[in-house]
C-alpha cells in the first residue's frame, strides 16, 4: 500500500521537536497509524489479537515494560490500557528530552481514568479523513498560507481537470486512505458504508461501555446527515428521529448518543462566531451540524454519485462539508479553530477560519458561479459591518478579516475588484 503524505506529517515531526510525547487522535480509518509509522521506531499494537491479552495485563502490573523500545515509540490505540498515559507522562519527566512517544487513539478517554492531564508532556494533535489534495485530486495551484500571508498578490490557479462530478463522487467516497488504494471506483464507495455500519453497529457502544441501540444510533446519524451543514435545533433533530414512530428517544438519551458520536470524532459541530457587530439576540448562537467526512452523510442517507448529479442543491450542502474538512485540515499547523456566522437578517458566512496569531477569513462554500455574486455581497457587507463597528466610541475594536474567500466547485482562481478572491476548491492546498 503506498503511502501519501498527509499535511499531518509536518505536524507531527514539529511536536516530536518540541514536546515529550504527541497524541494523535482523529476518526477510525482517517490514517492516524499509518502516519505515525512513518516517524516512529519502535511500535506496541494494543489490538494485536494475538498479543492482546498479554499486553494489558502486563499495562496492569508493571506498565513502564511496554514502553521499553527506540524512541519514538508508537503506542496504538492506547485507550484501550488508559493507565499507560500517566505511564508515558512519568517516563517523559524521568528522560527529559523530546520525542519519545507517539499517541493514537480513535475515541477521546474519560479523564477520570488519568491522573494527570499531561500538559506540558503529552501534545494533542488531531486528524482528520484525507483533504483533495492529499488524495491528489487537488492540484495546488493555490495556497493558503500564502493568501494569508500575501493578503493582496494576484491570484494565479486553475484546475480544468476535476469537475462537479468529480467533487461529487470525492465526496461519496470521502477522504478515507483505504478508499484511495483500490483501484475500482465502485468498490472505493464501499469504505464510507462499511465506516458507517462499524460506527452505529459496534463503535458507539465500545467508545465507554455502555450498550447503545443500533438503530436509534442509526436514526440519529440519518437526521443529523438530513440536517448536514444547518443550524437545525436539537428539538427539531429529536423531533425526526422519533417521527417514524417506531423508535422511542428522550432528549437525555439523544444527548448521550451525540456526545458518545462525538468522543468517536464522527460528529463535529461548527461553533458560532458572535462578533459584537450586532445584538446578541441578532446573531445566531447554535451549532451547525457537521461531520467528520461528507461520506458519512452520503452513506447515511443511502445516496450515490448518479443520484446527487441531479441533486445539486443537496449536493452544495455536501460541498460545505468538504470545504470545512479541508481547510480544517490545510491550517491545523496554525492552532486554527473554525467557526461560523449567521444573523436573522440573512447575513452570512459559511465558514470563519481562525488562525492563532489573530488572523481570520470570511469564508462563503458555493457550487455554482450563479452563487458567487450572492456569497461575495455577505462578506463584503459582513466586513462593512465590521469596519462601521470599530468607527463607534467606546467599543472594542475587532481585528478585520484578513481574507474573503469564496470556495467554489469552479475551475479558475481570481480576485474579484471587491476584494474577494474566488478559489477552486480544487485549486487549494495548505
């Protein structure tokens, strides 16, 4: 299986230089082991079926045994003995020194299980499935570090090989690495079904012991995947999933298999970002819904590559989701954090990406060039409102955007004379 390498790499090889040991957590199949091989030296595979038994009764009695082995050590799937992070936290105090160990796991761990946080030991890293242009279907023809870093240069990409079909179907087979290493397309769909099946069958009951219902955890993966890239209400999700009226679901249990979605990094909601531009109760507060990969709602949903190419507006919500995946993916070097806004007067922006030294983009996720004007006016006006708020006495001054960007499912990158620069989706890379 040949490996392509993942922005993470980078990531990875920089925390090693800096901290004792790095935690790479992310969704199951997104890639986390694969990549953490290609820096470690040594590797103790907990769910190794015929060392199992005797790996976690060994972490019972004497845990500091496992971790015997040239460093960096990998440690896979290390929820599974959770005494071994205070195990690895101790050995990185007695060795002083940077990279000694690597971290994977596909659920996040009751911290009632661990003594000590490992804050200023243990670095937390997250993955996620693969962007287009680790998977190659991106070319790269524009990146985002420079934009952000060359606000005002002329913007130079095209990518006249991968249409909105093609986005489609990248869409339906997600970012999975075992999806790009077979060679028939149609099977490549399968990874994202059998994901699903794994997740709602088995995973959500083995995140924390506690035995879920399939097909309530089914249903609630159907309506959030009906609901992808809103701010539907949580009211409203419950109200769907309990319409059938065979399936009975409180809103403590609903709660509990959400959070228990989440711990899996299946479902990863977008914060709201509330600038002091308007009115609290003008700007929305709830979350949109979101998951991990586009695939999932795809798989969800039961929905294929023919059936969205005649759906193209349920497909732009789709197109949202992948555009979130991949800039998540393309800034998580600079500590970003995404968000978005939205008001009741209509205005918006899809997507807000934040940077840690400060620096943000308004970002607008449209499929079709009929879009583009609508999507350029939001932001535009959004950075208008800004701009108006700062020129106010006594308010507290809020940084203006660095970017406005439109992700598109277009070919050709340009800047338009507002400002606003028009990216490919399929022209992007970190």
């Amino acid at each position: 299986m040949d490996y392509k390498n993942r922005v993470a790499d980078k990531v990875l090889l920089n925390r090693l230089e800096a901290m004792g040991a790095v935690l790479i957590e992310g969704p199951k199949w997104c890639g986390k082991t694969t990549t953490a091989m290609q820096q470690a030296k040594s590797i103790l595979q907990l769910q190794d079926v015929d060392k199992r038994e005797e790996y976690l009764a060994t972490a019972a009695t004497r845990p500091s045994n496992l971790l015997v082995g040239e460093c960096p050590r990998l440690i896979d799937e290390w929820q599974d003995a959770p005494v071994l992070w205070d195990a690895v936290r101790v050995k990185v105090d007695e060795r002083g020194i940077p990279g000694q160990f690597i971290l994977t796991g596909s659920n996040t761990i009751d911290n009632h299980k661990i003594v000590h946080s490992g804050t200023g030991r243990i670095s937390r890293m997250e993955m996620l499935p693969m962007s287009l242009w680790e998977s190659g279907e991106s070319n790269g023809t524009v990146s985002l570090q420079h934009l952000f870093d060359n606000p005002n240069d002329d913007i130079e990409g095209v990518n006249e090989n991968f249409s909105v079909n093609d986005l489609i179907f990248a869409a339906c087979r997600g970012g999975w690495p075992a999806a790009l290493n077979i060679a028939n397309k149609k099977s490549q769909l399968q990874i994202a079904k059998n994901y699903l099946v794994s997740v709602y069958k088995n995973d959500v009951s083995r995140v924390d012991g506690i035995s879920r219902n399939p097909k309530l955890t089914l249903q609630i993966l159907r309506s959030y995947a009906r609901n992808i890239s809103t701010l539907a209400k949580t009211s409203s999700l419950l109200a769907d999933v309990t319409s059938s009226g065979n399936i009975d679901c409180t809103r403590p249990t609903f709660d509990n298999y959400v959070e228990a979605l989440e711990k899996l990094f299946v479902i990863q909601d977008v914060e709201a970002w509330c600038p002091a531009i308007r009115s609290k109760t003008a700007i929305r507060s709830g979350v949109k819904r979101c998951f991990c990969d586009p695939s999932i709602a795809v798989a969800a949903l039961n929905l294929s590559p023919e059936s969205l190419q005649i759906q193209l507006k349920t497909f732009g919500f789709l197109f949202e989701q992948m555009c979130i995946r991949d800039l998540r993916v393309y800034s998580y070097d600079y500590f970003s954090s995404v968000g978005y806004y939205h008001d009741r007067y209509g205005l918006e922006a899809d997507v807000v990406l934040h940077l840690d030294d400060g620096r943000y983009a308004l970002i607008e996720c449209k499929l079709g060039s009929k879009e583009i004007e609508e999507g350029a006016s939001h932001l535009c006006e959004l950075h208008r409102l800004i701009r108006e708020h700062n020129q106010l006495e006594n308010q507290m001054p809020i940084s203006e955007p660095t970017l406005k960007l439109i992700l598109t499912g277009g070919q050709y990158a340009y800047r338009r004379n507002d400002g606003v620069c028009v990216i490919p989706l399929a022209c992007l890379k970190p």
